[in-house]
C-alpha cells in the first residue's frame, strides 16, 4: 500500500469507518478523488459517517450498486505508519478496525468547516475622549503588537470591563476579526538555557539526545529514584527532539500531575505544548488532533489515549511512571499504553522512554535481557537522600479498638508536628470504611447490581460500589432484618483515617487526598500546591499521592497497612505492593531533610516487606523474575483473559464450559486453558461474569489462535466474550 495511490472520482476505493460492521465498506472515490488515507464523509443507510480510505475496492458485485463517497474532509490524511500502527494494535489486541478508528478519532466535529472566533487588534482610529481605561486598552495593544487577543484575554490583560473594549470597536480604535479557532500552538524554544545538570544526570541526557538524534527506533528505560531529576532528564531529549524538527509525546498516567509538568515545559521552552486528556474541552481537543496532524504542534503531554493522535512526524514518545497500572485501559480496546507506545515507535523511527523509580517487571526483564537500553540514575539531586524505611510490627503494638496509627507511629508523627515538619499517613483504600455490617443480622450491605461490598463515603453521606459506582443513602435500618440503627462501619478508609488523626492530633492541619473527593483537576492542584507550601501538617492519602508529587517539608511516611496489596491472588500482587511501598516512601525527605518511611505489618517477616525495607530494588526483581520464569507467566509466557458475561448466569457457566471443552484451535499451539471460574468480581452491573485463564508459551501465535477458538461459538441473548491480551487485574 503506497502513500501515492491516488483515485480518480469514482474508482473503487475500501472504506473503514467507526461503525461497528467488522468489515471495510465499498464507495466509489469523491469528487476530485482520494488519496489512500484521506478521511472523507460517506452515505451509509441514511446518515453521512466519517471514513478513511483504506485502499482499492474490493469488487466483485454490481458496481452501479456501488454509492459514492460525499467529500474529503479537510484534515490531514492518515499516514501510513498510523494506519500501520492501528491494524497492528488491532490484532494484537483482536479489536474490530472500527473500535480503533473510533479511537484515533476522538475528536468532535472533524467534518465541520473551520470554525471562527472574535479576536481583537489595534485598529486604525484613535479615540474620541481618552479616559483611564481606553488608555490600559492602547497600551496592552502597544505592549503586543503582534497578538490577537479574545475579548477576555484582552479584558484581562488590559484590567477593563469588556463594555471598554467594545466603545472602541465602535470607534475603530480597537479591531474585531473572525479567526479561525484552531490554531496553532505557540513554538518551543529548545535553545533556552535549562537546569544546569549534575554529571551523571547530564550524562543520561546526553545519551537520550544521542538516540533522539540517531532518527532511530530504541528504547530505553530510564531508571531513578524518586527526586533524581528524571524529568530533567527526559526533558534534555525532547529539547533535541524539537531541534530535529520531530513532534514529542510525553505520557503522564495521572492529570493531577499535568499542571506542574505544563510548568515545567514552560519554563524549560518558553510556552506551553498542548494537552490531551479528559479533561480538556471539545473545541480544544479538536484543536490538538488537527494541530498534531497539520505539524501545529511540537509537543503534546497527554493520558494513554494521546498515542492515538495523528502525529504527522513523532520523533519521540515519553511513558512517564512506565510501572503505572492506569496505562492499561480496561474498558473498550483493552491494551496496555506502555506497549503500545513501543509498538508505534517501532514503527515511526520513534525513540521510546520508560521512565520509572519502580519500573514495571516486563521493562526490568527487557532492559535485563538487552532489548532495551538502560540509564540509571542513583542518587537524588542534590542534597536530598532516599528516606529510611523501617517496620512497625503490629504484632506487638498495643492497639484500641477502631484505631489504626499504632503508638509508635503516633510518637513519630508528633515529633514531626512539633518540628514543623509533615507527615504522610498512607492508606490504599477510599471512602470511610470498607464494610457496613448489621450488629443485629450480620448482613453485609452489598450493591444491587454487582457482587461487591458498598463502600461507606461519609464526606458525601453516601454508600457508594467502587465496582459501578452506583449509590445509595446510608440506610439507617439493615435492608435484610430491618433492624433500625444497628448498621456499623467496620474497617478503615482514607476517610475513617482522617477522622482518627483529627481526633489524636486536635491541634494538627489535617489535609485528605483521595481522587473521590475532589469536584476537579484544579481544585486537587490547588489542594497538592498548598501542600506542598505547608498548608498541612498531617497529609492522609491514598494511592494519588503515590503519584510525583514533591513536598519539601514531608519528612514521614508511615503505611497503615503495608499487608493490604499482599492479599489476593494477582500474579503482580507482590510487584504492586512493592512499588507503591518504594513510591510512598520516596515522598519523604525529597528536599535537604531525611526522611523516614514506616511500614505497619503483620509479617514483618514476609519477603515483599523485607525486599521493601532492605531497599534491595535488583534482588527483588531479580527474585521476582525466576518465580515468573518457572510458572510460565508473564513476562515469560503468554496469558489472556477471557471473560463471559451475560444476564444469565447459567447461560455464561454454560458458554465457559463449551468453551473450556472445545479448546482445538488452543492445543493446537500447546496453550492451557484454566477455567470456567467465577470472575473474582462475579457480577457488575447486573452481568454475570465468568473468566476463563489462557496460557501459552512466549513465542506461541497466541491471537490467532484465540480467534479461531472464540469465533466457534455463537454469541446469543445478552452473552459478551472480551478477550484481555496480557491481563493486568484479574478480574
Ligand atoms: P524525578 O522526575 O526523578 O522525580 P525531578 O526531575 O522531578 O525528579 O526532580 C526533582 C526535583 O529536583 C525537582 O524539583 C527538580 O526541579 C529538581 N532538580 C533536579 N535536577 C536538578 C538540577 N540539575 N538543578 C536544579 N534542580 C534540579
Ligand atoms: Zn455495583
């Protein structure tokens, strides 16, 4: 397929469009024909849908029957390395082509023609009657000559009333245009001086610049504690990126984080790049996926989903805290946005960042095995040191009933108070406590719709399923005995946590950080920057703060309950609790105070804990590695999830079994098939789940074969198969 192939108006061209057909579509070429990947309108029954030119017609029926394609649409064409890239990720993921183009597309109003805005200039006349603020009007407009500002920008700068503005328009002081909305983005300056670096961090600068400039596809893990100056770092390659004329991506897992990084971009390259993530509006996210394709923009830091942006010319892709779990979608296409970052580099002459303190086990292996480059970066920058990380043995602590900070972390965190320092009390579980249990039945109160516990928010008075997020008011009689106040929390939460501080440290700032509790993205910024000033002198949280942060005057962490990730029967069940201890911990002590990070637990003894506090990070993976190596699983073979839903409980049993029993396709390359079992989350949102396990060795045609094995059942009444190439949770 060549990025020539032209078509004439009319030749048969292959449309793949976002509508769920699994199949490309027929149309004969526009008006003024088509290039292969133009994106073009087409009539499909009765509406007009978008498309992309696939290729060559297929042929073989009535081509008179054959309808025409509407229009081109004004976009920039897909490249083939993007069309390459959503075929590959297609397969490996067995997602229909459509479900891909929906994802590459997720932008509004693609088709629609430019669309304009107001802006406002210096005009040719003079005013009137000078007053005061016609005068701060003139001389913001003399202040930027060159600028175009909306009315708000120029309200704002100019510190007037719009009313001031719009006099002079009528005046024709001040100039109103159209403009078209999407725009491009301001230029970086990669020439502006950065931080100037230590030896060993300009040193992994340098040889992250040497690949950027090799135009080549490489990957490299980039591997430093907490505070190392990693983003400095990284930030040395986009810089070389930009000189090269090539777009860079930097993927961040959490938006809390995006603000500070803006900054930072800013004060490293004199503007801001653009954004991609949930929380930008409609109008602008249509502005990035057209400005990317049009070469609009150098750099975009964005949420998984940005690896699907048309990027006319991707020089470089960042995966920042690579290790972090929300790089797997786990809803539509499954896949995981770290591989996926690798796979389309791979096909782009991309270089590809995996940046982590506690580096996911597959990247360790990788790196390990030489696949992929690795830089280390071993002490913190500057005068800070990694904190000190030591147990609290919960065994031997004297505990009150419905309490969770032991004496000992009691005492810590006092000394900390009366030092004027901070303290980070951690726990991985929102809301207020875990169970609603009934004193007089016994009953616990479950969601309606899933097999799950309601989880009881006090904040917003609630009990609320951390499966579908449905809610309900906390009843004050059990639903099951009807008993009246006899329902009690039992457990602790992030919440229930807070509550416990405030009462044994009546004189402390308790500050609460739990992604639930927060209306927005800016009112979590806020709360982390006054944080991190000092607004707090106990901070409570749960794994968001896990996340890049930096608070200087943080000198403790203490983990309520270092044990929790250990339960479970998730193969990466160890992995997990290993980087979330090693991310906590690296929050204290990042300026010039050490820090001490104390983990409570009942098996101080256990090796995840003991790897943890003895720091030993090679030894853990190393160890970690020949268990997985000896079990056959990832990374070492190959697994994938299939889970059955249905309605019907029966029905989705009966579908396991057959599937279980019929299994040609998977002994066919040696796989092992475990299963039906109840999904450890048997229901949610009224579906019955099963989930059978597949396991194949590393080299196995593990898709091929899922397909075939799959395709020989039909799928009747409400019944769904998603199948999950390597599975991230286990449900
Ligand atoms: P990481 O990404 O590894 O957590 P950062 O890049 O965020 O580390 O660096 C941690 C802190 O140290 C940041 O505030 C950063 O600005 C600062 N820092 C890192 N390197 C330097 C340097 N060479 N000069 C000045 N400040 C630095
Ligand atoms: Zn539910």
């Amino acid at each position: 397929m060549s990025d020539q192939s032209f078509f004439a108006a009319g030749d048969l061209i292959s449309v793949v469009t976002a509508e769920p057909l699994d199949r490309l579509l027929d149309y004969k070429a526009p008006e003024g024909g088509c290039f292969v990947g133009a994106f073009l309108e087409v009539p499909l029954g009765p509406r007009k849908v978008l498309g992309i030119v696939w290729g060559r017609g297929q042929g073989g029926y009535d081509i008179n029957k054959v309808r025409a394609a509407i229009r081109v649409l004004d976009v920039a064409p897909m490249t083939p390395d993007m069309r390459g890239f959503l075929e590959r990720v297609a397969n490996y993921t067995l997602t229909p082509m459509s479900q891909m183009v929906r994802l590459a597309t997720r932008a509004p109003g693609l088709g629609d023609p430019p669309s304009m805005r107001k802006v406002y200039r210096r005009g040719t006349g003079e005013p009137t009657r000078e007053t005061a603020a016609r005068r701060k009007v003139l001389d913001a407009l003399a202040e930027f000559p060159e600028a175009s500002f909306t009315l708000k920008e120029l309200a704002d700068e100019a510190a007037v009333t719009s009313s001031v503005i719009k006099g002079l328009v009528e005046q024709g002081v001040v100039a109103e245009v159209d403009s078209p909305r999407d725009v491009p983005f301001p230029v970086l300056d990669p020439s502006l001086p950065g931080l100037k670096l230590a030896d060993d961090q300009q040193e992994a600068a340098d040889k992250l610049a040497d690949g950027v400039r090799s135009g080549k596809y490489g990957t490299t893990l980039l591997k430093g504690v907490t505070g190392s100056g990693k983003t400095e770092v990284y930030m040395e390659a986009v810089a070389e990126c930009l000189r090269a004329g090539r777009q860079a991506l930097v993927l961040l897992p959490e938006i809390a984080l995006t603000s500070q990084f803006l900054d930072r971009v800013e004060k490293r390259f004199g503007a801001k790049p653009a954004e991609w993530h949930s929380g930008v509006t409609m109008t602008e996210r249509r502005r990035v996926w057209k400005m990317v394709g049009d070469g609009g923009v150098e750099l975009v830091v964005g949420a998984r989903s940005a690896l699907y942006l048309p990027f006319r010319d991707l020089g470089l892709i960042i995966v920042d805290e690579e290790h972090d779990t929300s790089y797997k979608q786990e809803e539509g296409v499954l896949y995981s946005a770290r591989d996926m970052a690798v796979l389309r580099a791979s096909m782009c002459n991309t270089r590809v960042v995996l940046a982590s303190a506690t580096p996911s086990l597959e990247t360790w292996v990788n790196a390990d095995q030489g696949k992929y480059d690795r830089i280390d970066l071993t002490s913190r920058f500057g005068d800070a040191v990694m904190p000190d990380m030591g147990a609290i043995d919960m065994r031997s602590e004297t505990m009150e009933r419905n309490h969770w900070i032991s004496p000992t972390l009691m005492k810590e965190v006092t000394a900390r108070i009366e030092r004027g320092e901070q303290s980070l009390l951690f726990i991985n579980r929102r809301g207020f406590a875990p169970l609603t249990i009934c004193r007089a039945c016994g009953h616990q109160v479950g969601c309606d719709h899933c097999d799950a516990r309601m989880v009881e928010h006090r904040f917003q008075n609630r009990l609320v399923c951390h499966q579908c997020g449905e809610t309900k008011p906390i009843p004050t009689k059990c639903p099951e005995c009807e008993v009246e106040d006899k329902l009690a929390p039992v457990g602790p939460g992030v919440e229930r946590l807070a509550e416990e501080a405030k009462t044994r440290f009546p004189d402390a700032r308790v500050a609460v950080l739990s992604s639930d509790l927060f209306g927005s993205a800016r009112a979590l910024k806020e709360q982390i920057h006054e944080i991190a000033e000092g607004e707090a002198d106990i901070i409570i949280g749960t794994q968001l703060v896990a996340k890049g942060h930096n608070f200087p005057l943080l000198t403790l962490v203490g983990v309520i309950d270092a044990d929790l990730g250990l339960q479970g029967s998730d193969l990466r069940a160890a992995e997990r609790t290993f980087q979330l201890m090693r991310q906590v911990a690296g929050r204290a002590g990042r300026s010039t105070k050490k820090g001490i990070a104390l983990l409570q637990t009942c098996q101080p003894e256990h090796p995840v804990i003991r790897a943890i506090i003895a720091g030993d990070e090679e030894g853990f993976w190393r160890a970690e590695a020949r268990e997985r190596e000896a079990a056959g699983v990832p990374p070492f073979g190959r697994m994938a999830g299939v889970v059955i839903s249905s309605e019907d409980s029966a029905q989705a049993f009966d579908l396991g079994n057959a599937m279980a029993r019929q299994t040609g396709p998977l002994q066919a390359i040696n796989a092992q098939v475990y299963g039906p079992a109840p999904a450890p989350i048997a229901k949610v949102r009224g579906r019955h789940r099963v989930r059978l396990l597949v396991k194949a060795d590393k080299a196995a045609p593990l898709q091929r074969a899922l397909d075939q094995w799959a395709g020989q059942f039909k799928l009747r009444g409400s019944l769904r198969v998603a199948i999950d190439i390597d599975p991230q949770s286990f449900y």
